[in-house]
C-alpha cells in the first residue's frame, strides 16, 4: 500500500493537486449513482481545504455562515488546530467541530 501523507505535511501544490484529484473522483462516484462515496470524497475535499486556510483569519465568538447550509450559523467557541469548535445558532445547543473550510 502506498505511503501517503497527512494533509498536515503537505505543501499549498500537493493540497491543490489533491483537492483536484478527490473532486474528480467525487464527480465520477456522482455519475456512477455512488453517494456514499461521492458524500466521502466530498468531505474528504473539506478537509484538504481546510489546511490552504490560515486558522488565525477564525476569531472565537464570531459567527460565520456554513457552507452548503444556507440560513445556518456557527459559532466558534475555540479553534483546534483546522477545526472551530463551537455551536449551531437555533441547534440542539451541543457542542461540534467543523473544518474552517465550511465557514464562511
């Protein structure tokens, strides 16, 4: 099995080579009927995001939209590394991570 690096390793290239290759399995799994495998490697695609953003430009207390969630809103409590943890505006009030990619 090939040897593969953590996000966290790689470089801006290698992060945007792999988002390009993860979409594009994403787009065939989609035309394939795979939704299993298209909700995997979109998220996977999330998370490579994650890690071209700077986790300082995220400020805990500030609300920020959700991508692909209209009309829902976070709020980061604190930032761990790529993850805001915080919660939904109108949630169940329970805590959860998101990557800093799905906030807008």
């Amino acid at each position: 099995m090939e040897n593969e690096k953590r996000y966290s390793q790689m470089t801006e290239a290698e992060l945007k080579a792999e988002i390009a290759k993860v979409k594009e399995e994403a787009r065939k799994a989609e035309q394939m009927g795979m939704v299993n495998q298209f909700a995997v490697l979109e998220r996977k695609a999330v998370m490579a995001k994650a890690y071209l953003l700077d986790p300082a430009d995220f400020k805990p207390g500030t609300i920020y939209g959700i991508d692909g969630d209209p009309g829902s809103y976070f709020k980061i409590d604190y930032l761990n590394g790529v993850f805001a943890w915080g919660y939904r505006l109108g949630g169940s009030g329970k805590e959860e991570a998101l990557p800093i990619s799905l906030l807008k």
